[in-house]
C-alpha cells in the first residue's frame, strides 16, 4: 500500500540515512563520562577540546562532541535547533538490556511506545535532548490514509528488560547508529519548504499536532520537526547545541543533485571535497556526504 507524500522535485535516494551529530558541550570530561558511562558509547578518537563516539564493536562516529569554555546550558524547553537526537539499537533485545542499565544507575528517563517504535529519553549534563530506541519490524507499522500511524502511548518497561534476557550490558553493540533528528523550529510550513520541497525528503506523517515526520525510502521518519516551543529563538553561540548533522547519500551524483535542488531553492550552499554543508531557517547545519 503506497503512503507517504513524495518530494515535488528531487527525490532523497532511498538508500539515505543518517551519519552523525556534532554537539557543543559546556564540559568535555563530564560529557564523555556521561555518553561512555549512561549512554554506552565508547571513544573513538579525541583530542584536548574534542572527541567523537560510536558504539562498541567498530563502526563510525555517532556523536562528536566540541567542548567549548563559557559554553551554558540553554534554557528549559530549549531553543530552535536539537529537539533529540535519536540513537537506533539493531533489535528489542539490546533496548531491554539498557533499560536494566539505567535502572541500575538510577538514572531519570522518560519513555513512549510509538508504535513503530519504543523509545526511551534522556538528557545529558547540558539539557540535550537524547532518544534510544529500537524499531518494530516494518511489517507491523501501520498506515492510515497515507500517513504511517505514529502515536504516543506508555512503554512496557517490564517487557522491554524480560525481552533483554540474562545477558550482561556491555554498552551499546554493534549495529547501532544514528536513526533520526528531532528539530524544534517556528513553522512547519517553513520546514516543509526547505527539508520536503529542496532537499527531498518525502512526508511520512503530517497530521500530528504541531509536528512535520520525513523521511526517505519509507522510513517512518529520518527526521522529525515541530513547533511546540515556538517563541524561543535559535540557539545562541554560547550555549550547548547541535552544530550540524550529516545525511548520508549513496553517491556523489546524489549529492551534487542534492545540492543543485538546494540551491534552485534559494539556499546557500557551500561545497567541500567530499560534502556540502547548508543551513535551515533555524540555523542548524546539515552536511550532506556520501558512503565511503
């Protein structure tokens, strides 16, 4: 059954999926103790004012955090720019076993049965805004009236640490990535304009009150958007925020049709070796680059 409304121009590649999230922290020693220690990424690389994180067992970056001094935490219910960035473990197994482990840690979170989805939701020592979910099998996700039916109801804790069995947390495994970004920003309509009609993700869900779903190749969102904290602004230089956030494309032809959509858009787009780099309304950058 066909569902989604598709991009008007250029297309996202279905192939398209998320690489990862640059963050500005306030403190990056408290920040990697948190990401390694809660989260349970592990370092990849690092230096004295960066480091980026992936999962345990190889793989890319998921996360690269920028400590930076004077940086503060921005202000409760945030600003314009990271809603949550959204962390994909491969199966149900693997999220009940990290539900054991914040338990463990006595760790505040929230939570929410999506219906394609569960998730959990957290927040790191600067306000950040984090999701770790795990996906239902596709065929399971329903679809009404070309919408995928996305809803927000109470998680099954119990069953979610059952489904985790026995086995011993260590850190996220690999098979992990980046599933999708959640923006707040002032309008969907603006949103629209700029991530359906110029980039080219297809609407997935639209009729969620005050929010946009997108996505490519049927995902039920590699990117969700929303206005329930419209007035507050973007985010300012020296608070905690998101940077940027790659999506990856299959090939350079891709990219460069990527772009090209962009800018018969009218939005700047500014081009390096291997990626382009454009920023929304809101400002927050999106680098667009290509499997390696």
């Amino acid at each position: 059954m066909p569902f989604g409304i598709p991009a008007p121009g250029f297309r996202l590649p279905h192939a398209t999926h998320l690489g990862a999230a640059r963050l500005q922290v306030s403190d990056l020693e408290h920040s990697l103790e948190y990401y390694q220690d809660i989260i349970g990424l592990t370092v990849l690389s690092r230096d004295r004012t960066s480091a980026a994180l992936g999962a345990h067992g190889g793989g890319s970056p998921l996360i690269h955090l920028e400590g930076q001094a004077g940086t503060k935490r921005p202000p409760r219910g945030g600003r314009y720019g990271l809603y949550h960035f959204a962390i994909l473990v491969p199966d149900r197994a693997s999220l009940g076993r990290f539900v054991r482990h914040l338990g463990e840690h006595g760790t505040h979170l929230a939570s929410a049965d999506h219906a394609v989805s569960e998730a959990l939701y957290l927040w790191d020592p600067d306000g950040l805004g984090i999701e770790v979910y795990a996906d239902r099998p596709r065929a399971e996700w329903k679809v009404r009236a070309q919408e995928i039916y996305m809803t927000t109801e109470r998680l099954n804790l119990q069953s979610l640490v059952a489904a985790g069995g026995d086995e011993a947390w260590n850190g996220l495994p690999a098979g992990t990535t980046l599933g999708h970004m959640h923006l707040q920003v002032s309008d969907l309509e603006t949103a629209e304009a700029f991530y359906h009609a110029a980039l080219g993700f297809d609407k997935i869900v639209w009729t969620f009150p005050g929010a946009l779903f997108l996505s490519a190749g049927g995902y039920h969102h590699h990117l969700g958007t929303n206005t329930w904290a419209a007035g507050v602004g973007p985010a300012l230089e020296n608070e905690a925020r998101l940077l940027e956030w790659e999506l990856v494309l299959p090939s350079a032809d891709d990219l460069e049709r990527a772009a090209h959509s962009l800018a018969a858009a009218g939005v700047q787009v500014r081009k390096h070796e291997d990626s382009s780099v454009v920023t929304d309304p809101w400002n927050t950058a999106v680098r667009l680059t290509v499997v390696i």
